[in-house]
C-alpha cells in the first residue's frame, strides 16, 4: 500500500485522452489517495508537430488554478507539463510518466518503463507500467462474472487476446495456430475464459470462436461489460499475447502464472524495446512464454503502481518542505 497524500490536494491528469495515458495517470493518482481531474489537450499544427520540444499551444482549458499536483503523460502533454511549472513559480509539483523526450530536469518527478533505459536523479523505472487495478477491484469485477463462468472446469485460464500494432503482427494464420494451441489446453481439462481486443481483429476473433465453441470456453463477444478484470480476477492461470506491456503488466499484477503468446515481429527500436520489457518479465519470474501447455509457478504479484506512487509521495513532501523554507527566508 503506497503512501497517501492529503486528500484536498488538488491533482490534474494531463494527457491528449488515449485511455492508456489516463488509465495510467489515473491509477497513480488514486493510489495517492487523490481524485485527479481530468485535462485533455490537442493541439493543432504547427503546436502538435514540435511537441515535446516547442511551446504549449493556447488552450482555454489549461488556466490557473494551477494544481497542487500535475500528472503528465503523452508527448502532446510535454510542453503543457514544461509551462504549468514555469507559471506556477514552481509550486506545482510536475510528475511525468513516460519519457518524456526531453531532459527529465524539466519535471520534479519522471516514471518510465525499464526497457527505455532512461536514467536520471529524478527518474524512476520499473519493469511494468502502473495502472488501476487493486486487488479489491480485482475481488468485485470477478464476483461480477462469476456466475458467467461458473460451468466452466479448473484451472480456469484468462487468455487476453490483443492483435496487431506498430512492432507484431495477428495474422488469420496466426490466429488459426493460438486457437489450437487453446483448444488442445481446454482438451486438457482447463476452461478458457477468452477476451478479444479491438486490435484482434473480426476474422480473427472469428476464428477463435469457431476453434472453441464446442469446448469449456467463454469468449467475450464485445458487447455488454468488459470482463477483462473479471477474468483476471477468476483466473487460476493467464495466456497473453505479448503485443501489450500494459496487458501483461496486470496479468503479473494476479500473482497467477502469466503465459506470453510471442507474435511475429519485424526490426525496429519500438521491437527491441518490447524484447526487453519480455525478456525483464521472464527474469522477473512473473512470466514465461507460452509453450502451448500450462505450467504452474509462484512469484510476487508485480505491482508498480504504489511502488510509483510512494516515490511521488516521498518526493513531494521533500519538495513542500523546501517551499516552506524558501517562504521563511524571503
């Protein structure tokens, strides 16, 4: 459990609205004992194309009050980050998750993914990403769908399907492989609790349903609540595929053995970076690639988030006791 702030801290999320900045400004802010209000900034051109570089663009909705507490993420939120501290004399204290692409020196506080290798006084890293889950969310959303699994046998396995981005590829073949590989784990006695993503893809997601209709699985059909933390909640076991740091950083957070599905991937920076995050989470023990069987382990639940959140909470204390100080010398 991290360390809280006091609660009538005023706090912003600042991000250009993609869910997986906010989720993740969101969840530090919470673990902070904070309720953040949420600021999303877009830019137009020629502000957009220098960002994180050149200045904040005019924007209506980012005016004093400037918060206690700023949670920048994004690199459309850089140059918005670099001026609220600017303008608030320094008062703000200015966290930033993600690298931020410029020198962490313009921020109080930086938190970035290890596999990014950025290195500073200020900057923490860790090998996942923080988010929202607690293990009391995780308890609510799996009584949610507890009755939707209740038939399905032990283990019972979360399998979170994500599809194609900018460094792997789902192809239909590559579908048709991992269907198998889950319908000879169901044949195994397991029942697979399987969520798709947006990212699957609809032929492929087709393919896994016709794989496992005639097997113990449920798969979500995109419509209705999300199960996905229900699932994770439930979960004796997870298979992931591997094109989501975020997707398998809360898998770990279960503390259940975590199964990694590696896709296809071309060469790149982006490619190498996720070749670290995986071969971090292998050594960490959390994970192991998926060999088309289940494996049992146990390992420490990986949760970076309060780990985050305790280094924010410690540094902001230093950094109002050094505003105090200051205020009695002038």
């Amino acid at each position: 459990m991290s360390q809280k702030l006091d609660s009538n801290l005023t706090c912003w999320v600042l991000t250009n609205g993609m869910a997986g900045f906010e989720t993740q400004g969101t969840g530090i802010a919470e673990a902070l004992g904070l309720t953040p209000v949420m600021k999303r900034v877009s830019p137009s051109p020629p502000w957009k194309w220098l960002a994180p570089y050149g200045p904040a663009a005019p924007d209506a909705g980012i005016a004093p009050p400037w918060p206690d507490l700023l949670i920048a993420s994004g690199r459309q939120s850089i140059p918005y980050a670099r001026m609220i501290r600017r303008k608030s004399g320094g008062r703000t204290f200015t966290v930033v998750l993600q690298n931020p692409r410029v020198a962490p020196s313009n921020f109080d506080f930086v938190w970035a993914p290890a596999h990014d290798r950025l290195e500073a006084p200020n900057v923490l890293s860790t090998v996942v990403s923080p988010h929202r889950l607690t293990k009391a969310r995780l308890a609510a959303e799996a009584e949610a769908f507890a009755a939707a699994v209740a038939h399905l046998p032990h283990p019972r396995v979360a399998v979170l399907i994500g599809g194609t981005n900018s460094v792997y590829s789902l192809t239909e073949e590559t579908a048709a492989h991992i269907a198998a590989q889950l319908g000879a784990v169901a044949d195994s006695g397991a029942g697979l609790m399987v969520t798709p993503s947006r990212r699957t893809g609809e032929r492929q997601t087709r393919i896994l349903k016709d794989a496992l209709k005639d097997k113990p699985a449920v798969v979500w059909d995109g419509t209705g609540a999300n199960p996905y933390f229900g699932f994770l909640g439930l979960a004796d076991a997870v298979i992931v595929t591997c094109d989501s740091v975020n997707m398998v950083g809360e898998a770990a957070f279960t503390g259940k053995p975590v199964h990694v599905i590696e896709l296809e991937s071309g060469q790149s920076r982006k490619a190498a970076k996720f070749r670290r995050f995986l071969d971090a989470m292998y050594e960490s023990g959390a994970a192991r690639p998926f060999t088309g069987t289940l494996e049992s382990w146990e390992y420490e639940p990986l949760n970076a988030t309060d780990e985050i959140a305790e280094a924010i909470a410690v540094r902001y204390a230093a950094h109002i006791e050094k505003q105090r100080s200051q205020s009695k010398k002038g």
